[in-house]
C-alpha cells in the first residue's frame, strides 16, 4: 500500500451532511458564501490507513486474522492520473465560519466498523482480496 501519499480519510456520509448544514447557513446567511476545503482532523498515509483498518477490523470480528499491509513508494504503484503527495487540507475555516467541529479520521474509521457490525443484514467478516 503506497507510504508517501498523505490525506485524511472522510467518511462520504459525513461530508455530505456537513456540506448540507454549510448550504442551509449559507441560504440565511449569504455572507458565508465562499471557497472552503473540508476532511477529517489529521493525517495518515494510503499505508496508515490500510493498517488501522485491518487492526480495527480485526477488533470488531470483521476479520479472522490480521493482514500483513506492505507499504511501497508511489513510484512502484503507477497509475493513470498523477496523484500529489500531499493532499492534506485546512479546514480551520469552514470549522469556525459553519461551527461544525471536525472528527478525527480515527474516530470515523472506527465508527463505521463499529456501523457494519450492528447492521442486521451487514457482512459477519469482510471479505478479504
């Protein structure tokens, strides 16, 4: 798994929740109207985030075992489109303007684990490639 492309994971569901509490405050106050950038608190690599999954995966009974994920330089895994190294985003903004605090992407992660377990019809393990 590639080591030397840093972000931070967002859940889909929370981004779009988030945005739709921006635009409803954005539509009475047309003043917040603007550019902002929006993701998780911290930052991980491709490799981090591999990692903790699987651990968290295990903990949670969605896996048997723990996986072994080995990381690799960008270089060794070439794709299509040239992806940056750094995607990282300041998010301070849209946090002090919409007064939405912003997760960890640890907490998320864990979260959605925690989501796929309690689901009636969710996977009792997650299938592994």
């Amino acid at each position: 798994m590639v080591d030397d492309q840093w972000g931070a994971p967002t859940q889909v569901h929370w981004l779009a929740s988030a945005v739709v509490l921006a635009l409803v405050q954005v539509l009475k106050e047309p003043n917040k109207r603007g550019l902002y950038h929006l993701s998780c608190q911290g930052e991980t690599s491709w490799h981090g985030f591999a990692s903790a999954l699987v651990r968290e995966a295990c903990r949670f009974g969605h896996l048997v075992q723990l996986v072994d994920v080995a990381p690799i330089s960008s270089a060794h895994w070439p794709q299509a489109a040239c992806r940056p190294l750094n995607s990282r985003l300041d998010c301070r903004l849209f946090s002090s303007v919409f007064r939405i605090e912003l997760p960890l992407w640890q907490t998320q992660m864990t979260e959605w684990l925690a989501s796929q377990r309690a689901q009636p019809d969710g996977p009792d393990e997650l299938p592994l490639p």
